[in-house]
C-alpha cells in the first residue's frame, strides 16, 4: 500500500532541514574530536621530545663539567710532553759507559793490555760513539786477536772496529807491538735511563 503523507509541505521541509542540521552537528562534534585527539598526540610527542632535549642537555652540562675538571689535568699533560721532550734530548746519547767498559774489561784478550783509553758520544744514529785505545800485545796475532773479540756477538755495544797503527818495540829485551785502535759505538750501547727516568701515564 502507498504510504500517505498527511502533513503540510513546510512540516516536511522543517524535518528534512532539522535531520541536515542535526547531521552537520554530528560532523562538527566528530571533527572537533578528531582535532582533540590530534592535539593530544601531538602534545604527547612535544612532551617526549622536551624530555629527550632535558635529558641531552643534562649530558651536556655534564661534559662540560667534566671538561672543566679537566682543565688542570690538559695543563698537567703539556707540562709532562715538556719535560720528557728536555730529559729526551738530554739523554738522546746516552752512553751506558759502565756496561760498556764492564764488557771491554771481560774482552780484553790474555796477551793485550791497553795503555791509554778514550772515549766520546755523538747524536749519529748509526754511530753512537766512539773508542779510541792505545795498547801493547805481544804479537801481531796478539793485536789480531784483539780485533776479532771486539767483533765477536759478546760484545753487541760495539760497531765496526779497527787498528790504525801498530809497530813492534821493545820492553827491555822482550818484544812487544804498540797498537793504537778504535772502535765505533752501535745503538745498543746506549743506555735505558730515558725509558726509567720518564714515568709511563696510563
């Protein structure tokens, strides 16, 4: 059956105009929720970004404390680079002379005698220093063998070595040779005192 509408046509209009506003105000109500709820997220987010800033800036202030307390320490630190670089060049050849005349002493062939004994750093890194001997043996073998300890692995201050005179003489009636040596100093005869006369800083 068709349906009869018995009411004026103003009292449709007026329903049909309430039903559209009372959908516009549902619309409007469920933007402004959306838009709160937005707002709220959005709060929430600036909310934990200031606290990861607070949290950044606190680090901060505490490096930069840090970094003052360190002050006196960076000061301390060029003070100890001075100081290491003047007892570096002071002892930069350094001649461990006891060691070194320890060993010259134990050497010494049975049949050779030094007579006279000189000795001299330099700033070579090759030649470190240099001997220089006056001594008597009996023989030229004597002198040879003289040569040949100086050269041997017992004696590793010791560089190349060398006899540049020797002539034969006498001591009342029995026969001698008079040899004047030298010998040059390798790296390994200078001393250790630079590594304990500057403290390790951990």
């Amino acid at each position: 059956m068709r349906p009869i509408n018995l009411l004026p046509a103003k009292a449709k209009q007026r329903a049909a105009a309430r039903r559209r506003r009372s959908l516009w105000v549902v619309l409007g109500v469920l933007y402004l929720v959306i838009l709160a709820l937005i707002t709220i997220w959005w709060e929430g987010k600036i909310t934990d970004k200031e606290e990861d800033l607070a949290a950044q800036q606190a680090v901060v202030d505490t490096l930069r404390a840090e970094v003052a307390q360190l002050a006196d320490l960076q000061q301390l630190q060029e003070n100890y680079e001075a100081q290491r670089a003047i007892i570096q060049e002071i002892l930069a050849g350094d001649v461990a002379w006891g060691r070194l005349l320890n060993d010259f002493g134990r050497l010494i062939p049975p049949r050779v005698w030094m007579t006279s004994f000189s000795g001299a750093a330099s700033a070579d890194a090759v030649a470190v220093g240099q001997l220089s001997v006056t001594g008597t043996a009996f023989d030229y073998p004597d002198v040879a063998s003289w040569l040949r300890s100086l050269d041997s692995a017992n004696f590793p201050g010791v560089g190349a070595s060398w006899v540049s005179s020797a002539s034969a003489s006498q001591i009342g009636a029995i026969d001698i040779v008079d040899f004047s040596s030298s010998v040059s100093l390798s790296p390994e005869a200078l001393s250790e005192r630079v590594s304990t006369r500057i403290p390790e800083i951990p």
